[in-house]
C-alpha cells in the first residue's frame, strides 16, 4: 500500500484462481503518489485444498471490507477488476452501495464460452507441458493456486459453481444502475463470450473499448498501454 496522498485510492481485484500480479503493469503506470491496493482473494495465493473451499461470499466480504477501508482512509476509490473480479466490483457497487468514483472492468465475463484454445490452454498450465503460446503462459503465470498433482485441479468444482452462480446474479440485477464504468474487452478472448461485450453496452450502460491484440490474461504492450491510459485519465494524470 502507498500512502496517502489528494488522489483517489485505486483497488485491483483479480479473477478467478488469478493473482494480484497480474496487474502489475497497472501498478507500474499509477501516477507518482497514487494509494492502492492489491487485494489477495480468499482461497488464493495457496493450495488447491484451500481454494476448493473458497466461495462467493467470502470474495464479496473480501471486496467489501478493502473498499471500505480505503473510503475511509483516502475518501475517494477507483475500482480495477479483471475477469470475476469485475462481477465482485459490480455486485460491491449494487449490492452494498459502495460509491466506486469509477471503474475499469477488463475482460468481465457477463457471459461465457468454452473453447477449445481454452481447454488447450488450461491443460498445459495445469499439467506444467512446456509452451510458447503467450495465452498459456500468461494463464500459468496468472495462477495462483498450486497442487502437487494436476489431477488436483479437478476437485475444485465448488469455486467455479460459484463463478457460475456470481454471473447468473449479476445478470438478474434489476434496473441495473448507472455505473461510471469502462468495460475494455480483449479481442481473442478464449473464455468470455462476445455477447458480454453488447450486455456490457446496452444492459449496463458501460463505455466498452476494444483490447484488439488480448487474449483473457495476455495483453501485448498495445494494450497495456490503452489500460494505463484509461487508468491514468479515470486518477486524473
């Protein structure tokens, strides 16, 4: 956490079995003097034993409590999520009123898709094969659950219902607020479904930008440099 400073805290809150790491290249373009912070969600950052039991309610009082926290101690918050960690920000700023000043929700799986590449992609991170495709290692490099056999992976059906039941929850929101949010999309994306992008649009009213080089965890430096600059407008840099 940096301190405190006039400018708006920033809170980044990755997706499902994801890491805070992924936003590093966020972190690295925040304006000099920005607070923020990275939030760990429960049942990350350690064993698949632990994650299997992880589950929505926890994620929510997670979200709940480190924005709340930096109201409190910076006034005002700027809400980044990637993938279920945009539906964490959505039901936060619903659900508990929470007043995020703005908010960037990168690749936010309103709907989603299997895909062959995706499949692909989890089996290799998931069996540790050697790759050279940009999409399965940044997935393995965004993994932060760890198990000592790959079939291991399997028993973690319970936090993956529970993604299920998060979107389902947030599609059923009823007279869906006007949140002041940016949605940005990648183009490739190998899990979120294209119609995200028109529920994003027309159901919730949000900006949507295009991420033309992405897949769903690997943005070229194009790309990340479109997110920097949408982050750094949204601070006011």
């Amino acid at each position: 956490m940096r301190e405190a400073t006039q400018k708006p805290a920033v809170l980044f809150v990755h997706g499902i079995q994801g890491s805070p790491r992924q936003f590093d290249f966020l972190i690295r373009a925040l304006p000099e003097g920005t607070p923020y912070r990275c939030l760990a969600l429960p049942g990350h950052g350690g064993s698949v034993k632990q994650f299997r039991k992880s589950g929505r309610e926890a994620w929510e009082q997670a979200v709940r409590q480190a924005a709340i926290e930096l109201g409190q101690s910076h006034g005002r918050v700027i809400f980044v999520g990637h993938s279920m960690g945009c539906l964490l920000g959505i039901r936060a700023a619903v659900k508990d009123e929470l007043p995020f000043e703005k908010m960037l929700l990168i690749a936010c799986p309103l709907k989603i898709r299997l895909t062959m590449r995706y499949l692909r992609e989890a089996y290799i991170v998931s069996t540790g094969r050697p790759a050279d495709d940009p999409g399965a290692l940044a997935m393995r490099n965004a993994n932060s659950v760890s198990a000592r056999k790959p079939i291991l992976y399997l028993s973690c059906v319970r936090p993956y219902l529970e993604l299920l039941r998060l979107i389902r929850e947030v599609n059923r929101i009823p007279d869906k607020p006007l949140l002041r949010a940016t949605a940005a999309f990648p183009a490739h994306d190998e899990i979120v479904s294209p119609k995200s992008w028109d529920l994003a649009r027309l159901a919730w009213r949000f900006a949507p930008v295009p991420l033309p080089h992405s897949t769903h965890q690997y943005f070229p430096s194009q790309d990340q440099q479109t997110l920097q600059s949408i982050l750094r407008a949204m601070i006011g840099q």
